[in-house]
C-alpha cells in the first residue's frame, strides 16, 4: 500500500503556520523522508463563501503549491487531487504539469475531475452544463500535448495548428492522469486513463459532491475489478503502473476516535479490494502536531 498525505489546508481550523515557509517544508520533508508516496493538494481557485460555510474547505494554488513542494523533495510524487480540468484552458493546465514535472524530475500526478460547484464555475466564466464536454476534449489535448511535439487539435472548444508542446515531460505520455468520482462514467473514463480515485464518504459529502455513494468494501471490490477489466481490454500494452487510490472515513484517522486495530484492518480490507494507494490527511492543528502525526502514522501502518 502506498500512502498520499493530503495537505491540511483543507482541515477546518488549521494553524495558518502550516502555509508559511517554514512550516510546508517541514510537512513536506517529513512526508518525503518517511516514505509517503506523495503530497497533495486541492483545487478550489474561487469557491463561494456559502460553500464554506456550508462545511467546504480553503485551499491554495495547486499549481504553485506543488512546484513549492517540489523544491523541497527529493522523492515524493506532486499530486493535484483533484484537479477541475473544465475551470481552465487544457494547455494551460498542460504547460502547469510538464513544468512541474520536469523541475521535480518526473513527479507530478494528477487526479481529474469534472468539477461540481456552480458558482465556482460562474467566478471563472465556465459553463457548469459543459463541464462534461470541456473534461473530455482537455484530456484529449493534455495528452496529444505529451505525445506529439507538434499539436494540432479542432474541436467544439478548443483549436490549435502545429502547437509546439516543448520541452516535453520527463517520460513518454506525460505525467499520470487519474480519473476521479464514483460514477459509471468515471469509471469508464478511468478505463482509458493511469487508474481510478474514487471516494468513499457520507450521504452527504456525496450529495455535497455530486457523486454516488459507495457505501461498502465490496462495491469497491466490484467496481476497482470492473475498472481494472477494462484497462486491460483498452490499454493490453500499457507499462506503466496503476493507481487506485481511494479517499475513506479513514482518511481522516486519529488515534483518539479510530484504533490502530480498526485502522490496520481498514487498511487490509481495501488492500484485499484492489486499492493500492490510500489518502491520509492530518488535522494541521500546528506544524509539529502535523510532523508527529506523519511520524506516527507511518511507524504504526507503513507495514501494512
């Protein structure tokens, strides 16, 4: 099992430190020397202020946050999670990536998703109904982008002629994309892609989300095999590794709500159905109370 740490950001009252110099690099170098697979960040560039007061969370750039934290890592994967493709230009997006990607010596991933608050596509001048549309064609430039030096591309929303797609990322195909949401589509997207993200959450976080609900290990078990089935029909020469990282209730583990005896056998339990990479997100009470946290995580679970 491989282990993504989601940047706290994202946890209600977090310590303001934890965004400052000093304290990302210790976050990010204590992840990146414990052995944590990667760091992540969200996307949220113009959320409502009734969205979070409704139970949404802050986040920064992801962009400029992973390239930040590219600095001051020697190993550790640059995860957007979750990217919202449709808010901008898929050569923009694409560009952002190859950056990071080379600057990082070929770490940057990316989860990918269709997005769901409409306000915050009204802020950026998106269309919500496109969403579907603008999701599909982007991926189709990133990766013609990754693949071709010279891009030419027509399609509803996006046109280019002999786009110079240099310098090109550190390996063929470009960074990995991995589809996220609980839909049929996105599994069927996920088919087509480097592996599946999907989340496995309350009623109402799905609802808040707009996705399904996956309410049990074996509707993972069932739809991670479905996913995987398809890959493998799709993509029967691929070589690169697949991802199939989940976000659980566990993600956000404490010892003084969830025993490590729980944990432990979560953990086996979505291992057994076919994830191979499980977020973890610390409370980001202060800088050293989230350093401790990575410490003790991975001394209680990295055998797992």
């Amino acid at each position: 099992m491989r282990f993504t740490v989601e940047h706290p950001v994202s946890a209600p009252g977090y310590d303001p430190k934890i965004l400052r110099p000093d304290g990302m690099s210790a976050i990010v170098r204590a992840a990146d020397d414990l052995g944590y697979d990667a760091i992540a960040f969200t996307d949220h560039p113009a959320p409502s202020q009734k969205w979070l007061a409704a139970g949404g969370h802050e986040s920064l750039d992801v962009f400029a946050a992973l390239a930040y934290c590219a600095g001051q890592t020697s190993r550790l994967k640059l995860m957007a999670y979750l990217l919202v493709v449709p808010y901008r230009n898929p050569f923009l997006s694409a560009k952002a990536l190859t950056t990071i990607d080379i600057l990082s010596g070929g770490r940057a991933v990316a989860v990918v998703g269709t997005g769901y608050l409409r306000s915050e596509f009204r802020a950026l001048g998106v269309e919500f109904e496109q969403r579907n549309s603008l999701f599909e064609e982007s991926l189709e430039v990133m990766r013609g982008l990754w693949r071709e030096t010279s891009f030419s591309y027509e399609g509803e929303h996006f046109e280019a002629v002999e786009v110079a797609a240099v310098p090109a990322p550190c390996h063929p195909g470009g960074p990995p994309l991995i589809i996220g949401g609980n839909s049929r589509t996105a599994r069927v997207r996920a088919m087509s892609a480097d592996g599946w993200s999907p989340l496995m959450a309350s009623a109402e976080m799905a609802r808040t989300t707009r996705t399904p609900q996956i309410t049990t290990i074996e509707e993972l078990r069932s739809q991670i095999s479905e996913v995987r089935e398809g890959i493998l029909e799709r993509q029967p020469n691929r070589s690169r590794p697949l991802f199939f990282q989940v976000h659980t209730p566990h993600t956000y583990y404490d010892p003084r709500t969830i025993s490590v005896e729980e944990h432990r056998e979560h953990l086996g339990s979505i291992q057994e159905a076919g994830v191979n990479s499980f977020v973890f997100r610390p409370a980001g009470t202060s800088v050293e109370a989230t350093v401790d946290a990575l410490h003790a995580y991975a001394e209680s679970f990295f055998s797992t």
